[in-house]
C-alpha cells in the first residue's frame, strides 16, 4: 500500500492525570518474548535498516523499552535507507506508540514491518505504519480501546473519558484505512478487544503476507529470562493501577531487584526481594482499597 494512502496521526495533547504506560495484562499473559526475528546473512549497511521491537511500548522501569525518542535517532541514522521493523510486543504507552507510528509514516524509504510474535495493542498502532506488512502465520494482532490508569473526581474522569474517545478515533481510522473495513466496525472490534490471527489479518487487510518460518527464531536466553520480565511488568501495572507514579514505581523495583553484594550475608536474595515487592504491592494495593 502506497505510503500517502495511509494517514499521519494527529493526536493532540496527551491528556492530564493519565497513565498509559503499562500493557494490557492478557496481552502480557500471551506474549512470547522469545520469539524474535532471526539476523540476515549478509546484511550491512547498504540495506534496509533493520529496527526490532520486541518490549513493551514506552520507557519501563529500568529505562528501556520503546520509545519516540529511541525510533526517531535511528531513523534520523537510516537517511533515505529502506525500514525492517520487527514486531513482537504486548503493547504499553499509546501516546508513545502513536509517535513511533508518525515518525515509520515520515520515513522516506519504504518501510516494511514483520510482526513475528505479537502485536498487541500500542504495538499494533505501530504495525499499521508498514507499507508492507508481513505476519507470523501463529503471530497475533491485538486491537483495543485506549487503556489507561487515571486519577482525580468525576469531573476530571469525565473529562479524561472524552479525550481518550478522541484517541479511540484516531485509531480506529488508522486501523479503517489499513484494512478498508468501516471505522464503525473497526470501533466495535476495539471495544470488545479483538485478537486477529496471522490469517484473519491476511484476510481482513490487516497484513499483506504470511511470514516465512524461517525468519522467526526462538533467543534460548530470552525464554529463560521471560517469567522474569513479564512478573515485573505485571507488578509495575499493579503499582500503577494502585496509583503509584512511575517514578516511584521504578525506584521501588529498582531497590527491591537490585543484585545484593556477596560480602553482605544479611542482604536478602534474588528470590527474597522478589518476595518482598510482591509484599509491598500487595499492601499498598490493600491500602488503597481500603
């Protein structure tokens, strides 16, 4: 599809009090970190620019994940250079999965986009900037409503409610134009938060073309580090949910994760912090329900 058939994102202001930096707890349960594009032979600096998204959309807690900021200096690197973006992510931050989707779309070479594992939410904003999109035959995209945590009083929420209704509509266009399915049926497919298989994206214009096998592979360090990764970002969501702010979110699991040093014996484990902020999250929470 021609790039100047696909819309740039007009998105406005993120709104006040909101926090949309954390993933969608079942497109955490089912995403598959391990799964990763495999490197090309040969590759080098005169093809395409290869961009891999394979974390959680926005800044985590241990200062990496995707962000605008991040995509914009290599594609600022890439020149007029083609673009293969690597997709295998639960999704996260739709303000910053919105910007990554303008600076793909501003791109002057062609971009293609492979989703290997999982395009879920945020993430699948990000797929839809492809010229081309290719799509693991058991990969998923995963569409939704504009899901945050926000805080205040009726008369704040009601104002936060209106503005993500606009965001939902600048999506749901996004995803309309991609696919030619009505932006109306695309809205309720959001509201009931639809997976789309590699196929049904195929089919339902989402995508343009399966996937070879051979392009995705499985990092055997990245599977073992996986429960790891994914019971953090399960806890920095329920910290958030609890009203925590991210700066505090993060200092917590900073403190609570950090390796104790060897000639500290009354220092607590690996496994003992781990315990410990599962503690501390279960108590604030308890406070905040209280």
């Amino acid at each position: 599809m021609a790039k100047n058939h696909m819309p740039v994102a007009h998105f406005g202001v993120r709104p006040d009090d909101v926090r949309a930096d954390c993933a969608p707890p079942k497109a955490l349960e089912r995403w598959q970190p391990e799964l990763q594009a495999r490197a090309e032979a040969g590759a080098d600096a005169a093809g395409p620019l290869v961009i891999d998204i394979m974390d959680v959309i926005g800044e985590t807690w241990d200062g990496y994940g995707v962000t605008g900021r991040r995509i914009g200096a290599l594609l600022r690197n890439a020149g007029d250079r083609d673009v293969v973006v690597n997709i295998n992510s639960p999704g996260g931050d739709v303000f910053e999965g919105l910007a990554v989707y303008n600076m793909l779309r501003g791109h002057k070479g062609d971009v293609t986009v492979r989703v290997v594992g999982l395009a879920a939410s945020a993430a699948s904003v990000i797929a839809m900037a492809g010229d081309r999109i290719e799509i693991a035959r058991a990969g998923f995209l995963m569409i939704h409503n504009t899901w945050v945590f926000a805080v205040g009083d009726r008369h704040d929420l009601g104002t936060v409610a209106g503005q993500l209704g606009a965001f939902d509509d600048v999506m749901a266009e996004l995803y309309a134009v991609r696919s030619g399915i009505d932006a109306a049926e695309i809205s309720q497919m959001m509201d009931r938060a639809t997976w789309i298989s590699g196929r049904a994206a195929i089919d339902q214009g989402f995508a343009d073309d399966l996937l070879s096998a051979d392009v995705i592979a499985v990092n055997i360090e990245a599977r073992a580090e996986a429960p790891r990764v994914k019971n953090l970002a399960r806890i920095d969501a329920a910290m958030a949910r609890g009203g925590l702010p991210r700066s505090e979110r993060r200092n917590l699991i900073k403190e609570m994760t950090s390796t104790p040093r060897a000639a500290d014996d009354d220092m607590p484990s690996a496994v003992g912090s781990m315990a410990a902020l599962m503690g501390s999250v279960t108590s604030f929470l308890g406070e905040k329900e209280t």
